[in-house]
C-alpha cells in the first residue's frame, strides 16, 4: 500500500512574501482568491496511516495500522520511526490506530496510542499505553487499559483534555449489547487521569466511562472553548457528530441519529440523559477524525479548501467521504488534516485510500 502524507502550503494572504512556499516545489498549484496554495507529497509508501499531529518539537508524528509511531521533521526532510510495536493484532481495522502526545510534554513527556495487540492467548485484545517520550525513542510502556477486541468498530481516538485528562473513544466491537452496558468499556468515550487511574470526577464512581451509548466513534476534538465533540459511524444510515457531555446516551443501539422513530422517541422518553446528534447523515458519510480551527480569515481559507480537496479527491484517489466539512456546526472545520501558524498556513494530510478504514 502506498498511502503518502501531503502538505498544502497556503501563502499570506494574496501570496506575497512567502519564503517556504516559494522553496517549495509543488506537484500542483492553485490559485484561490487572493491566496496562492501548493500541493506536494512529503512522506510516501506507508502502510494506512490512521493518526497525524504536530508534536511540541514541530514534528509531525503519526501512526500506521502494522504497527509503528514515526516522527517528521518538515525543515529537514527526515523520518525517524520511534518505536515499532511487535505484538501488533492487525487485522482489516484492526492494528496501531489512535495516538495523543500530551499537550505539555516538557513536564509529562507522554504519548498514548490505542491499538489492537495479540494476548497471550488465542484471543486478539484492545489496548490503551502510555509512553515516555525521551531523545528519539518511546519507553517504559504504562497499560492504561486492556479490553476485549472483536472483528471490528475499535473507536480507538485518543485525545488529551484541555484539564489534562485523557479521553479515549472506544468501539461497541459490533456487539449490540455493549454500548447500552455501562459495565462494558466498548461503545464509550472514558476518560483517565494520565498515570492511568479513573478520576473521581468521573458520573460513576471507580468507572472510566464519560458518556455511553455510542456505536464505533473515530473522531475527537476539542473547541477552543473546551467543548468535546465527537463523530460515530452509523450503520446503514446515520452517521452522527456529537457534543459529548458528561454522562449522556448517545443512544446506540436503540437510537440511531435523531430519535425521529417511535421506538427511538419512546427509547429518548424513558431513559433520562439521551442526547441526540448534532447532526445525522444519511446517506452515510463516514466522518473520519475531526480537527477545530478558530481564526475568520483562517476559516474563509479551508472553506475554500475544503472544496478543493474535493476536486483532488478525484485527482489523488480520495474517498470522497473521507472529507468531511463540519464548520457550520464547529464554527470551525474538521477534516483529516491539521494547521501551524507562520508565514504560511500548513495543513498535513493523509491521502488515504484503504479500503478497511471507513466501516
Ligand atoms: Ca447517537
Ligand atoms: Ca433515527
């Protein structure tokens, strides 16, 4: 497979005085408005890479599915894997999936990542790990949580709080009866302390749940106001984003998008605390991850862009459905795809085209 990560450099506004851009050779050129915007490949043949994020030493680290966390560094060119992890399950979904590094890693040097790992026995099983980061290379593994793994809907998004809790969406595994089970971690997004221990904050006590009900969420993100939103695959229909509030039903089962049949109105009525999406797609769309972005002019950008990469989804083999436009909801955007702030706005990407990610 041969998925590659892309780099869109969007000049200042009305393309002046843009060193990096101008350094840049592009496979594609536009020209938006006022803005001029380059497309070029930076990182290619890897193995269906399911996390991206800028690190605090303005790396860009991501994951891929077989099993290994790499580092990118965009000034010198260089990729630098920083830890394979051997007992990797990896089967169609399943493999490394979701990594958060911690917002302030020069105190709590921390990398989590959700994956599905060979047990000891016959059985595949979920895992949730914390590792330290120190001078190219991740140690002293810490099991946050280990937890039964089917054939499918691993969730598996991990993202660091504004209060410096980790959040960690799980699937419902394809098994009906998880989700509702407030006993089962499958379904949910929990939340931990760091070192792995349940706050006491938490709706149940002793319990990492935070909010339930849900059917394979893949996408986290925070506003900058703090408010957590997430996406879930639905099944044949509804596809959904969330605001997750502490101790809500997100309603899967027995809910699937807004509570507009009778069973799902009568389901709504009976059990206090069911929270309807903020949106639903039907058709599906299989919302990928989700990033939120503040800034007007920033915003009039990726509006723009986001069109685009829907013309290059054609040009670069997307799934169409892997872009995803949430700003109207957001106030913001959420796309497979993240920012820094120079000269130039930067916004890296995966192209990807593997066929077992959206389910
Ligand atoms: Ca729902
Ligand atoms: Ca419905």
């Amino acid at each position: 497979m041969d998925l590659k990560i892309l780099v869109i450099l969007i000049a200042a506004a009305h393309g002046a005085g843009c060193r990096n851009a101008a350094e840049m050779e592009y496979e594609s050129l536009y020209s938006i408005g006022g803005s001029v915007l380059g497309v070029t490949t930076v990182v290619d043949s890897l193995d269906v890479p399911w996390e991206i994020c800028w690190g605090p030493d303005d790396n860009i680290w991501f994951t891929e599915q077989s099993g290994s966390i790499s580092r990118y560094d965009p000034r010198t060119n260089v990729r630098k894997r920083l830890l394979f992890i051997k007992n990797t399950y990896r089967m169609r979904t399943s493999g490394l999936l979701g990594m958060a590094l911690h917002t302030d890693m020069k105190r709590y040097p921390y990398v989590f990542i959700a994956y599905t790992a060979r047990s000891n026995t016959e059985r595949q099983v979920s895992r949730v790990m914390r590792f330290t980061y120190r001078t190219d290379t991740l140690t002293d593994p810490l099991l946050i949580l280990e937890y039964a793994a089917w054939s499918g809907h691993f969730g598996a998004r991990v993202v660091v709080a504004p209060d410096g809790k980790l959040m960690v969406a799980t699937g419902d595994g394809a098994q009906f009866e998880n989700a509702q089970n407030i006993k089962s971690p499958h379904g949910k997004i929990l939340r931990f302390n760091i070192d792995g221990t349940v706050p006491d904050d938490n709706p149940v006590a002793g319990s990492p749940v935070w909010v339930y009900g849900l059917r394979n969420p893949q996408g986290m993100a925070y506003s900058a106001g703090g408010t957590l939103y997430s996406s879930d695959h639905g099944d044949a229909t509804d596809d959904e984003v969330n605001r997750i509030i502490r101790g809500r039903n997100y309603g899967w089962p027995h809910i699937e998008g807004y509570p507009d049949r009778e069973k799902e109105a009568d389901f709504a009525r009976q059990r206090a605390g069911t929270e309807e999406p903020m949106i639903a797609w039907t058709p599906t769309v299989a919302p990928g991850h989700g990033y939120h972005y503040i800034g007007k002019r920033l915003w009039s950008h990726l509006s723009r862009i986001v069109g685009l990469l829907g013309r290059m989804a054609d040009r670069y083999k997307f799934g169409p459905r892997k872009l995803i436009l949430t700003g109207i909801l957001f106030g913001g955007i959420a796309f497979v795809a993240f920012g820094m702030m120079t000269d130039v706005w930067h916004f890296y990407f995966f192209n990807q085209t593997c066929e077992y990610l959206i389910i």
